[in-house]
C-alpha cells in the first residue's frame, strides 16, 4: 500500500471491532503478519485533534485578515497578518500531519513563515525605531521570513 487512499479503500470493507491482518515487509525482505483490531476514533480525541486545532485556525485566519484590513499599510500590521496567517495554517493542518500526511510540505512552510514572522514582528512592533536609533537588526526588514520560506524545501529531502 502505497498511499492514504489506499487504505482507506481497505478499511472501508471492514466495521470496527474486526480483527484484519496486516503483513509488514521489513527492509531485510522479511515478512512479519500483525493482527490489529480495529477501534472507532474515540470522540475525545476527535476533539483534541481536530475540531479545537480547526476552530483556532479559523480564529488565526479571521484575526490575521481583520488587523490586515485595519494596518495593511504599517509593518507591524503586515507581519502580524503574515504570523497569524501562518499560525492558522500550522494549527488547521495538524490533523492531517498526524494522519495521512498530505499537508507535510505546506505544514512546513507555514512554520518556517511563522518564526520569520515573529521575527520580523519583533523588529517592527510596537514602533519602528527613528531612522537615526534604528538597532543594527532592524535593517534586516523582511528577512526573517527569507529563511522561513527555505525551509520548505527540507521535507522534500527527507521523505522516504
């Protein structure tokens, strides 16, 4: 099986409660059968794991294009909008990264945006500093979020 669609076209012949056989070939070539008993996604967990990460991802996103309407023209406004956007991304995708593993990449990106995004934050808010009191940092502008977006590139390499 090669993917989440796979199994789930597998799974879907089977109620909870079964037994099924799952056999497991190891990188030695070896072959070795487990018997798993299959269990409905319990509702606390369905809770934890996904409808509280949805629900503050959606408040991310909502709070992140509210203060983007109000301070799209300063740089603390921005780079607030670019964190809580990216934050709203990290926490809805979390389900899935721990599933299925479809969102890897972009659940990446959206972290490494994030840290450059408080960093830039942390350059710009509350007050850009007076031009001639500007710490030596603060010529960086937007380049926090420049490594960021690299990142992204790392779970390329290490999928297997």
């Amino acid at each position: 099986m090669k993917s989440a669609a796979g199994a789930r076209e597998i799974l879907s012949a089977h109620e909870p409660g079964e037994t099924v056989q799952v056999k497991v070939l190891a990188q030695a070539g070896d072959v070795r059968t487990f018997d798993i008993t299959l269990h409905e996604f319990p509702a606390t967990s369905r809770a934890v794991y996904f409808i509280v990460p949805s629900i503050l991802g959606a408040i991310f996103l909502a709070v992140s294009l509210w203060i983007f309407g109000f301070r799209r023209s300063e740089p603390a406004g921005r780079a607030f909008s670019l964190f809580t956007s990216s934050l709203a991304i990290v926490t809805g995708t979390y389900f899935n990264l721990i599933t299925t593993h479809e969102f890897t990449v972009l659940w990446t990106l959206a972290c490494g945006l994030a840290g450059g995004a408080l960093v830039n934050l942390a350059l710009v808010f509350p007050l850009r500093a007076a031009p001639d009191h500007q710490p030596p940092l603060s010529a960086l502008g937007w380049g926090g979020s420049r490594p960021g977006a690299c990142v992204c590139r790392l779970p390329q390499s290490l999928q297997f």
